[in-house]
C-alpha cells in the first residue's frame, strides 16, 4: 500500500529535509517515528517526497510517499498514522503531519507532480519587521522597487538552464521550466514573491529573489540579469537570499488518472536531461 503523507514544518532548526548522519532533518525525524510505530514488523523504506528542502527552509505544503506491506498496513488505520506520527514526534512542534491517505494509483510524490510552488517574505522597512515572523521573513536595509522586480520577473519566465541560479550537483540537470514569478508588497508593507515552477534545482529559488532583489535595489538592471542567465555560470553579481524567507507553500498533482503518465514523463525527461549534462561535463573537462 502507498500512503501519502501532507506535511508542514518549520525548517529553523533543521538541516534540511534530507536525512544526513549527525544531524537534525525532517526526513530523519519523520522516518524515526514511523520506525518505531512499525518496529518488528520489517524494514521501512525511505520517504519519497516531491521537494527536498535546503537547511533553513520551510514547508506549508510539502508532500511524501511510503510503501508498507500487507502487515505493516494492517497495523495502523492510514487516516491515523498521522496522528500516531505527531504522537511519537512528542512536544516539538516543528513538523506536523496535517493528513495521511492511501495514495491513487500511479502516484508518486515526486515524479508525479505537475509544479511546486513557493513563497518568498522580505521585510524591507523598519515598519515591515515584526519579530514574531522573524523565522519566515528576511530582512533587508533598502526600500525595494517592486515595479522593476516585476519586470524581471516577466523576462525571466519559461523554460531555461538555470545553471547561472543554481548550486552545481555533479550530473544534475539545471533544465527548468519558470511557471509564474511575481512580487507583491502586502498590508503590513511585507514584499512577497510567489515562485511556480514544474520543479527547482539546488537554491534556485533564492537564487532567483536574490536576483530580483538587486533590481529592486538598482544595483542590476532587468537585461543584465537575464544576461547572467544566458551565461550559465554562477556568478558574485547578487547573492541568494537567505533561507528562513522562503516556504514550500503547495505541490500540485494532475487528477487520479493522470498520475501514472506524468511520472513516466518526468522520469523520461530527466533521464535525457541528466545525459546531456553528463556529456556537457565531460566535454568540459576534455576543452
């Protein structure tokens, strides 16, 4: 049987979702608890999940997978394993686990999703900064021309290499496609991104305020910014931006039937993606 885990949590005092020896991690936390719900009743496998948060970075949205045996499901109702989660989780309120189902068939939290999309806050006035949202906010000292972060934005839509956004992973593809990129300033004069893309490579996001961020603040102009881009290098000219700004706000699937074939397509297209990176390194390192 495969579950579907909806999560949330505060990434502030985590390493990331990743598990990692040594540290604290939501993937860690999460999949201690389950191991010992389900302890003598066989090895667990890991949690597939559709967007593999940097350390710092939270989550509203976020969305997983498990696979039990016949046995293991027999054990706990599905709709109850996350409140048997929270229970083993205990008194630390930094990951809930909002909801647990029995997947549709042909699900897969990460193959199967069509976009994942993010919210970026930044206080940028003294007015804007209010301390009990000090986690998920980052604060600059420059007022922030919205209107020319908009353009950028505008510019900066469909589907690229964003090696120029991204922290390099050997053999990773940087292929994205950028759905929706826009800055709004709210009531309390907070400035908000709302980022959607069909998926993220390694700091992408950030990379992309951070960016965005120079513009407002005159120090890049929009064409040079998409110039960076077109380049395809990591580059000093803005710096990204720090992780507690930054949440996974929601991760949207197509309905029931086209599960399956949207995760045949990603992992198809991946596939050939991450073979052209090889070869591209390797000519690299040949030049």
């Amino acid at each position: 049987m495969r579950v579907r885990f909806d999560l949330a949590y505060d990434g502030t005092e985590f390493a990331g979702w990743a598990r990692q020896p040594g540290l604290r991690t939501v993937q860690g936390e999460v999949e201690k608890a389950l191991k010992a719900l389900y302890s003598g009743l066989g090895e667990l496998p890991n949690l597939v999940v559709a967007g593999r948060t940097d350390a710092g970075v939270h989550a509203r949205g976020q969305v997983a997978h498990l696979d039990l045996t016949a046995e293991q499901a027999s054990k706990i109702e599905v709709s109850r394993i996350a409140l048997s989660v929270n229970g083993v989780l205990g008194r630390r309120t930094d990951i809930v686990v909002r909801q647990t189902s029995v997947a549709d068939e042909g699900f897969d939290a990460r193959f199967s999703a069509l976009w994942r999309h993010y919210e970026y806050r930044i206080a940028d006035t003294l007015l804007a900064r209010n301390p009990l949202t000090r986690h998920n906010t980052a604060w600059t000292t420059k007022v922030l021309n919205i209107d020319a972060m908009q353009e950028v934005c505008a510019e900066l839509l469909g589907l690229h290499d964003w090696a120029a956004f991204c922290k390099p992973r050997p053999f990773a593809t940087t292929i994205r496609t950028l759905q929706y990129f826009e800055w709004k300033r709210d009531a309390d004069g907070v400035v908000s991104a709302t980022v959607t893309a069909d998926a993220f490579c390694h700091s992408m996001v950030r990379a992309l305020v951070g960016a965005s961020v120079a513009v407002g603040e005159g120090r890049l102009g929009v064409a040079e910014v998409v110039g960076l881009r077109e380049a395809l290098e990591r580059t000093s000219a803005f710096k990204v931006m720090p992780a507690r700004g930054l949440t996974l706000m929601e991760v949207g699937y197509p309905d029931a039937a086209g599960l399956a074939r949207r995760a045949e397509e990603t992992r198809a297209r991946r596939s050939r993606e991450a073979v052209a990176a090889q070869r591209l390194a390797r000519v690299a390192e040949i030049g």
